[in-house]
C-alpha cells in the first residue's frame, strides 16, 4: 500500500480513513459522554428527588427480568432440539426463530388489545360466568412485569441460536466418557454440557438484556419510567437537550458495564476441542407422553411470541385496511423503504471498507479503530440520537453563521433536519451487524488469492471489486438484508431525528398506537412483520450449515 508524506510523518492511508470514519461514527456517543462535564444542577437536583430513582431501578429490573427468563426460555428450546429427535423437529428448528419477526412495541401493543379489560378475553370471562368489574382479578398487562413478558417473548431466540450452537459442536466423546464414569444424565446436563455452553448463554442474555435497556416502544406504552421514556420527557418535556444527552449518559454506562460483566464471567474460562473434527452426540428418539410434551413446549414461546400476535394483527388489519390503504400508506412503505435501504448501503459500504482496511493492514491500531467502532451496537439508538443532534446541531449553527456572514443567505437545518442525521445513526447502531457478516465472507478468500492478483498488477480496490466481491456475495447480501430490516423496525432515533413531515412504518405504528387506535396500527405493524421474517429466513440457513470444530493452540 503506498504511503503518503505528511509534515509529521509518513502515515498509512488505509489508516488516515479508519481513523476519519471511526471518529465520524463515534462522536455521537462521544458527545453524549463529554456532556457530563457540563453540570446541569438544577434539574439533575428535580430528577433525583422526583423520578431518578424510577429510572434506575425499573431499568434495572425490566434488564435483568428479561435475561433471567430469555436464559430459561431460549436454554430450554436449544438442548430439547439439539438433544431429542421428536415429530415436527425439523420444523420447531426454524419456527422458534420467528419471534425475532415481531418488535417489541407491536407485540406489546397486540397483547394489550387482547388482555385489557374491553379485550375479547376479559369480555368472554365476564360474560361467560356473569362477573362484572372488581368480582374477579386478572393480571395488568400494562406493567412492569408485563412489559418484561412481553420482551422475552421476542429476545429469547438470541440465547437460543447461540445456546443451540454451543450445544451442537459438543462431541460425542464427552458423554462417553461421563457415562463411564457413572455421571447421570441430568448431572451431565448440569455439570458438564451447561458449564461448557454458560459462554454462549450468557452473550445471549447480554444481547437481550441491552436491548431490553434501549426499549423505548414497549415502555412508553405502558406508561414506565425508565431511561429511555425519562430522555425523551427531558428533551421534548423540559426542553433540555443537555441534561437529556447526561442521563443517555448514565444509561450508557450501564449498558457498559453490563458488557464488562458478561466479559469477566468468561475470562477464566477456556475449552478447547482435539482434533481437526468431531463426531455429534446422537439425539435421543423420544416416545410416550414425552413425545406429545416436549413439541408443545417448544411451541408454546413461537405460539405466544408470534402466531398469536399475527392471528389477531390480521383480525385487526381485516377490519381496517379499506380505510388504511391509501396515498398516505403508499408514501409510508416508500419513505420506509428508500431510508432502509440507503442505510443498508451506507453500513455495508463502510463495513467493507473497515474489513478491508484490516485485512490489507493488520495491525494493532487498525483493529482496535475498528473494534470502538463495533461497539455502536451496544448503544442505545437513543443514546446515539441525543448525540447526533447535539453535534449536528452545532454544525448547522455554524454552518448558518457562515453563510450568513458570506453570503447573507441562512441554507437552514441542513445536517440535523434532513436524512443525514438519521442515515449517521443508523450507521453507527448496526455496522456491527453489517461487519459480522463481511467479516465473515472475507475470512473465507484464501490470502493466497490477494498475492496472486497483485503479482497480476491489481491495486486493492481492483482485487476487492473483482475478486473478493463475487466470492463474497452471499454474506454482503445477508449483511444488506439484515441492516434493512434493523432500520425498518428502530423506532426511538427515527422518533428523535426524523424530518418534519417524515413519517416510517414504525413511526406510524407507534402514534396509532398511542392514540389508543390499535387496530388502525395493525397494518403498518403487520407489514414491518412481513418484511421482518426475511433475515429470519435467512438465519435458519445459517444456523442448519454444519459447523466445522477446529484445534486451536496459544
């Protein structure tokens, strides 16, 4: 690669360009950060003594309250279709993913109509034992421990693919050996196969426990104070933008130290596999009553995390989309679209360009840039649009005192009122999903291949456009899938940062909602849910691949 010569030195281009995109990419969590150097005394002294606590304590709880149950939930599924063979396994396999389908907020706002008072559940109790308010109890969906359920339902498929995985990839010969020392079945559950697989477990409850911290749909909905709803009542409440980034600030570092958590439950622990392959343990054929139990509780999480949910959007929908069907649902599937699919673009393209630069250039600094700037991921889509408009906002009033003192001309929000805004957060959140495919497909083209073509007189971006593309097809393809359907589906920085007059399908969704007219919202829900089985799909292929267990040697 050549090398250019600066004043100060003789610095990699590859280099000069991570460094550049990387700082683009985090200055929005930068600026939330750099923001706790400006005291806000006054309302920091009315949050603490008004509703702080809340948000501590309700964000904790609804964290931990999804981890604990997505542990059980998503464990439970992985080990009875990794162990057992049974009826209708093959299909369980991928079913068990569709949850994933269903965001939060639409499956919060599909059960309220089911379970409140007027719902067609409580109604058919009332009329069928003639009971009327306050003669029997039932449980309050709009609550904490509801919204809890309600995001279990839909993040318990991330402990269950990993868990799955983990459990898969044990060999054979660790259960013949258990067994030849007399350890029984359930001690080799508990003492062997969960020990071995806690890693996997565990970074399927962080993933599902950080997104249960960036819930903003769900939440609001239900009327909780939680980090998420108290930034949004600061900003557009109280109207203080500072004090708004302060608290995204605090609910980052606890987004952070759940990650330092997660690391130092594994750091002591290393297993290793002999050999170049090993032989699965054959799953067990079950019969008798185990075989009518064991599909039903496998189906039971898809049934209420999604069928249920879609059964009662199109009861819902059928009733409404005359009505819905229009110009204005027509420019709703565009805007949802055209945005989706620019931010896909954008995310791949800088994933390519990252991945890239680390191959050509593997060195320390390199991969360290682009392992900050994974981190995107773990920040909340709030978080990252409280910074972008703090920042942007800084540069459109710099920008208009420019032009105005030159030109006598004001060019208006240019950066923090259009797409720009919102095509940089959506970058930063999911270019971590967007490189852990790239990476992928670049780990698959032999080095081999890249000496061959520059002995040819290729340059980098010759060999990447026309070598590594190609044989890369696939994975930048799922990268682009699952980026666009990531962006369809965010809610809180679109809700943030989106243009006046600008609507998404998710934004549609949650102010019908709001406004208590759920069934208007069944359409555009319904059409987020259609698109959103498509990388679904697309991870069931993934996951049924055989996986190959290679030695490796420190």
């Amino acid at each position: 690669m050549k090398q250019i010569n600066w004043p100060f030195g003789r610095f990699n281009v590859w280099l000069i360009g991570i460094t550049l995109g990387c700082f683009i990419l985090a200055a929005p969590t930068g600026l939330v950060f750099v923001s706790v150097f400006f005291p806000q005394t006054e309302i920091w002294q009315h949050l603490y003594s008004t509703v702080l606590a809340d948000y501590i304590v309700n964000s904790l709880i609804l964290a931990f309250g999804v981890g604990l149950i997505v542990i059980v939930i998503g464990t439970v599924l992985a080990w009875c279709i990794a162990r057992y063979e049974f009826t209708g396994r093959k299909q369980l396999q991928w079913l068990v993913l569709l949850p994933m389908a269903m965001p939060a907020y639409i499956i919060a706002y599909t059960y309220t109509g089911l379970l409140d008072f007027a719902g067609p559940i409580q109604t058919l109790l009332r009329e069928t034992f003639d009971w009327r308010y306050g003669d029997y109890y039932f449980p309050d969906i709009r609550s904490l421990s509801g919204a809890i359920v309600m995001l279990s339902l839909v993040l318990y498929p991330y402990v269950y693919m990993l868990a799955r995985t983990a459990f898969s990839e044990q060999p054979a010969s660790l259960e013949d050996v258990s067994r030849s020392l007399g350890v029984s079945s359930r001690k080799y559950l508990f003492k062997v196969v969960l020990p071995l697989a806690r890693p996997a477990i565990l970074m399927g409850a962080a993933l599902a426990m950080m997104e249960a911290f960036a819930d903003y749909g769900t939440v609001q909905y239900f009327g909780l104070s939680t980090f998420t709803t108290g930034i949004f009542r600061t900003w557009f409440g109280l109207g203080n933008g500072l004090a708004a980034a302060q608290l995204a600030a605090l609910l980052t570092s606890f987004v952070v130290l759940l990650l330092i958590l997660e690391f130092l439950s594994r750091r002591k622990i290393r297993y290793y596999f002999q050999g170049q392959k090993t032989q699965q343990a054959k799953r067990i054929r079950l019969t008798g009553s185990k075989a009518f139990w064991v599909p039903f509780i496998c189906m039971l999480p898809v049934f209420l995390g999604f069928i249920c949910p879609v059964l009662q959007l199109f009861i819902w929908a059928s009733k409404t989309y005359s009505q819905q069907l229009s110009s204005d649902f027509g420019l709703l599937l565009w805007n949802s679209f055209y945005l989706a699919a620019i931010a896909a673009f954008t995310a791949v393209a800088l994933a390519l360009f990252f991945a890239y630069g680390k191959r050509l250039n593997p060195i320390k600094s390199i991969r360290t840039l682009v392992g900050v700037v994974n981190l995107g991921y773990a920040i909340p889509g709030t978080v990252l649009a409280i910074g972008a408009m703090i920042s942007l906002s800084w540069l459109d009033i710099k920008l208009n005192g420019l032009t105005e003192s030159w030109f006598d001309l004001s060019v208006g929000l240019v950066f923090s009122g259009s797409l720009f805004a919102l095509i940089l957060v959506y970058s930063s959140r999911f270019l971590a999903v967007a490189m852990h495919n790239v990476d992928t497909g670049l780990a698959r083209v032999k080095p081999s291949m890249d000496d061959a073509a520059r002995s040819l007189g290729y340059q980098p971006l010759q060999i990447l456009r026309k070598i590594h593309l190609p044989l890369m097809k696939t994975s930048v393809l799922s990268a682009l899938l699952l980026v666009f359907v990531d962006v369809l589906k965010e809610l809180p920085a679109t809700l943030i940062l989106r243009p006046f007059n600008f609507n998404t399908l998710a934004v549609k969704t949650f102010e019908l909602a709001s406004d208590e007219r759920l069934m208007d919202a069944a359409l555009p829900a319904l059409a987020i849910v259609c698109v959103g089985i498509l990388p679904v799909i697309l991870l069931t292929l993934l996951i049924d691949k055989p996986t190959q267990i290679t030695t490796q040697i420190k």
